[in-house]
C-alpha cells in the first residue's frame, strides 16, 4: 500500500475550525500557554498553508504563514514577508522534504515588488524550531541571526503621567516627525493608512517630545489562554491578588481570551525613557477605559529605554530571536541598527 504523505496546501475560509484545533494543540512555549485565534486566513497579502494528509484532510498536521509587511529598511520603504505560525501537531512528522515543499509554496507568493528575503521571530522558549530552522538542511532557506527583541507585557493599572500628554489624532507635522523617528529603524512598521488609532503625544515648547499609539487587535486575531506551566497553574489564584497590588497582570483561568492590545509606534526624542514611561501611562489609562486589561510592547534587546522601562513598569518578559529568512545563494541585509519590528503585526 502507497503511504499517505503529508502535504501543504494554500488554507480557506472553511479551514478555520482546523486552524483552531492545532493551534490549540500547538501552544506558545512558556509558563503562560497562549494561543492565537485567527479570525481570516489567506487574504491578499496574507497566505496561509494547512498540511494534512488525503486519507484525513480536516485534521492538519502542520501550519505556516506569510504575511506581507510595509516597513523602513535603509530608510527605504519596502514591503517584505513575515514567516509566522509555524506549527507542527505532536505525534506527526514533517519532513525536511515536506517543508521544503511548504517554503516553496511561500516562495512562489512573493510579487515581485517584494523583497527576495523574509524575516520572522521566534520565542526563546522554542528551542525545537530554533535547532531545526538553524541547522542550513537542504531545501529550506537560511536563517540568519539579525537581532533580539524583548516583548513587556504589563496591566493598564498605571498612576498619572507626571508630565501633560495630549491624546489627539495625529497633526500633520507630528504625523511626519513620527514617521521621520519610524523611518530610521529597519523594519519599523510604516503606519497603516486604514487604521484609525488613537495616539498620545507629548510636547516639549512646542515641539513634539514623543508619541504612542494604542493598536487593539482583539477583533481580527484573537489570543485566549491556553493553560500554565505545572507550578504556576497550582499557584495562580494565591499569586493573583498580590500581582494586582504590586500592579502586575493577573493571570486570567484556561480558556479566557486575554484582554491584551499593544502599544505600537512608541517614539521619543533622544529616547528619552521618561518620556516614553509618561506616554505608556496615559495611554494605558485610556486602554483601560476601552477595557483592555494587558499591554505589549517590543523592543530590540539593545534599546537604550529598556533597563528603565523594565524598572518603571515591572512587566512580564518574553524574549525572542530575529532572523532574516533566505535563499542560500542570496545574502541577507546588514542594517547599521537593530531591527525593530512592531510586536502587533508578528
């Protein structure tokens, strides 16, 4: 009898219940379990692939996606694919040969006003992927190291700034010192013309100081809690009324969906940690009126504000690995910067 080879496949509509299923099957690694709900797949500019086998063809055994970013690159504006959802069920077996038939699938939606190399984050915690996608097999790409980032997650439980922040639809000249600030970041997220996000501003004699936007994607991509590492799933209901004095995320039961938006587009003169602490307070106040109850922000692991950031706002840390994703025989780009993705659109 022939075998019944595990293939991928573009995903539609139809697919989503599936999705579901492995991603819940598939957690990101860590002691809080998470997982995403996608709400779309395979839109333009967004290509998702399924693996499954013929004999069970609603039962994927693996994941992958795509999606087309419009970022600064040598303070250029480009549009390059992010590789994201890399999944593979428990007990099943992707092999070499099988992804590279995925990749080539991914390789063969690239338009050609795209860059020929792609970029993608992978958490710490996922030292499985991190060995695979690093050991240069034959017919998959090259991923080459370019960067860390650290993710903080916090409450919106925050005092008052301690200096005046305007919340205020951005003015013509602050939109282009935003994207000035933007522009000399490689891989910072140009902002989306579409989306109508609120943003704080703060100003220093009339000159803009620093900005944040507050970027709600609980609507199109969902994240629920999946479940907690042995220890702190035993623990957590001691834990959480001492987090909530200390003003650090509560830990929501299995299954929630996580109240969690992001800060994007932070920006600040000299990046002046200060400044940028002022902007996240306001800003988390008026995401705690829209009922959000968590906030993100990434940062590069080298980022001057950090350290004081970390201080000020005592947040949950996750760190990540950024790779350029290429052919062998294309080399990748080499930025004077750390790269600098908005942690919304990973």
């Amino acid at each position: 009898m022939s075998p019944d080879p595990i293939r991928f496949r573009p995903a539609t509509a139809s697919d989503l219940p599936g999705i579901h299923d492995l991603l819940r099957a598939t957690p990101l690694p860590g002691r809080v379990r998470l997982c995403f709900e996608p709400q779309r797949v395979s839109e333009k500019e967004h290509l998702t692939l399924v693996a499954a086998r013929a004999s069970d063809p609603g039962r994927f055994a693996g994941l992958a996606e795509r999606a087309v970013h419009r970022v600064w690159l040598d303070g250029q504006p480009v549009s390059i694919g992010y590789l994201g959802q890399l999944r593979k069920r428990p007990g099943e077996t992707l092999s070499v040969r099988r992804l590279a038939e995925g990749f080539r699938l991914i390789d063969a939606s690239r338009a050609p006003d795209q860059l020929p190399f792609d970029y993608t984050a992978i958490l710490e915690e996922n030292v499985a992927s991190l060995r695979l996608l690093t050991r240069k097999l034959p017919g998959l790409p090259v991923y080459t190291p370019c960067g860390e980032m650290v993710t903080l997650t916090f409450s919106t439980r925050r005092p008052a700034p301690r200096r005046e922040i305007r919340q205020m639809a951005p003015t013509p000249e602050l939109s282009a010192w935003i994207q000035d600030k933007l522009k000399s970041r490689p891989l910072g997220t140009r902002i989306p013309s579409d989306a109508s996000l609120p943003f704080w501003s703060a100003w220093d004699g009339g000159e803009p100081a620093g900005a944040v936007a507050l970027w709600d994607r609980r609507a199109s991509r969902p994240l629920r809690v999946h479940g907690y590492a042995p220890g702190l799933a035993r623990t957590r209901r001691l834990l959480n009324p001492v987090r909530a004095l200390l003003r650090i995320p509560r830990l929501p039961p299995p299954g929630r969906p996580l109240p969690l938006a992001f800060h994007s587009f932070l920006v600040a003169k000299d990046d002046d940690p200060a400044v940028m602490t002022d902007l996240i307070r306001a800003a988390c106040r008026g995401a705690r009126a829209r009922g959000i109850e968590l906030l993100s922000l990434g940062l590069p692991a080298t980022h001057p504000a950090l350290p004081a950031l970390r201080r000020n706002l005592k947040p949950e840390i996750l760190r990540s690995r950024l790779f350029w994703v290429h052919p062998p025989d294309a080399p990748p780009p080499a930025p004077a910067s750390a790269p600098h993705p908005e942690v919304a659109i990973l």
